[in-house]
C-alpha cells in the first residue's frame, strides 16, 4: 500500500476521535433545523448571484463550508498529538517521510470534509432544499471548494499546531480564529446590507470564498466576481500548504 495511503487508514482507524467526527455533523445539522427556520422569520429570502433562494437552504449551504472548516482542526490536532505522545518521532525512523505525513494528515481531512459535506447535503435535500434550485451540472464546483478550503485550513491549523507549545493556547488561538472566520463571512448572512468595513473583512477571510463557490456548485448562482474568488482561494490554499510543509520540515524531533 502507498505510504501516504497507509497514513490515512492509521489516521481515520487509531487516530481521529470518533465522538468528535460525529459532533462535527451534528452541530450543522442542529444550526440548519433550528436556526435556519426559526430565522425565516427575519429572512424570508436571500438573493445570491443570479437567484433567490429561502434562508434554510442559504444557511444548509453555509453549512457545508463551516464543516470543512471545524473539521480542519483534526489536522492540527493529530499532529499535536503524535508529538505529544512520541507517535511523530517513530512515524518518520519508520519508511514515512514528513512530505507523506502532512499530505496524508490533508488528504484525511479532505475525506472527512467531503463525506461531512455529503450527510449534510444528502439530509437537507428532501427538506430544506426541497424548494432550492439544486444544478447538478455545477456540484464539481462544491468538491473542489471543499478540497481547497480543506487544504487551507488544515493547513493553518497545523501551522497552529507548531507553533503552540501547550494544548490550552491552541485550542484557544484555533477556536478564536475559527470564530472570526466563521461569523465574518457569507456563512450565516450575505454581504449585502452589511457595514461596509464588515463587508470589506468578508472578503479577507478565506471561508466566504469557500462558501460562495459551494453555492455556485449547488444552486448555478455565478456572481460577477466568483472566477477571482476561485482564484484567490487556491492560490491562499497552496501558499498556506507550501507554509506548513516547510515549517514541518524544520521540525526539532
């Protein structure tokens, strides 16, 4: 078996906590069903790109990119852990190199964001996108954000995950910055109608590219700028894997 491949099955069998993977589905899941609906009320419809869609199926689709995003955390948090525990250290004297244990730590994360994405969706097209324009043609425009914001923010927590010493100042500096990235961004509402230094600061934070390219891949809803978000995203994303491969090669062991 392939060495990376190899990684990836140690990582999802012995390494991952499954309470939290299944957390990680659960939470959106609550958010879509609860907040979605009790919000209509305030938001009836949301206009994105070229349609109009109702706020449930606005807020299951932001969803999906909040999961890629929290799920990323299990990358920096398996290497926080094997170095911890000395796992690190024996991964690499064995026939691994650090190249194929921090794809392999990306490659996990990108399954669990795609698999993540996939119970969401599958769970909110009988009811909250019954009524939403789903474009099948597009939906490769979904996987491939996904993959992307996969990439940057598993990087970022790893680059987290070195750079922290203790568990407490990483949780805390990775939940807060997750924090930001999640409620300045396209997630929970659209940039129209903001501030406008709000709306300025949805368009630094990488998760609201993420999240409009998976509405485009979902609902065809191709806005005037989404060719340039597309861009800026891989572009963040393989700057940001270029960092934490380099800064893991300059590990101490």
């Amino acid at each position: 078996m392939d060495p990376v491949l190899r990684l990836v099955n140690r990582n999802l069998t012995a390494t991952i906590d499954k309470p939290f993977l299944i957390w990680q589905i659960i939470f959106p899941m609550i958010y879509i069903f609860v907040a979605g609906y009790a919000y209509t009320s305030i938001i009836e419809s949301v206009q994105i790109g070229n349609i109009s869609i109702d706020y449930p199926a606005f807020i299951a689709s932001g969803m999906i990119g909040f999961n890629v995003m929290n799920s990323s955390l299990i990358a920096g948090t398996m290497i926080w852990t094997d170095r911890r525990n000395g796992m690190f250290e024996q991964i690499l004297v064995g026939p691994f190199t650090r190249a194929q244990y921090i794809a392999s730590n990306i490659l996990t994360i990108t399954m669990i964001g795609l698999m993540g994405a996939g119970v969401i969706f599958a769970a909110s097209l009988p009811t909250v996108f019954v009524n939403a324009p789903i474009s099948i043609p597009t939906l490769p425009y979904m996987i491939i954000s996904i993959i992307l914001g996969s990439i940057f923010f598993g990087s970022l927590a790893i680059i987290a995950s070195i750079i922290l010493r203790s568990t407490e100042r990483f949780q805390i500096t990775i939940n807060t910055m997750f924090l930001f990235f999640a409620f300045v961004s396209t997630t929970f509402y659209p940039a129209q109608g903001v501030p406008e230094a709000l709306g300025g600061a949805f368009y630094v934070n990488p998760l609201t590219y993420v999240v409009d390219i998976i509405r485009v891949g979902l609902f065809a809803s191709f806005g005037p700028f989404i060719v340039l978000e597309a861009v800026v995203l891989a572009v963040a994303s393989a700057l940001m894997f270029f960092i934490a491969t380099f800064m893991l090669a300059k590990l101490n062991i």
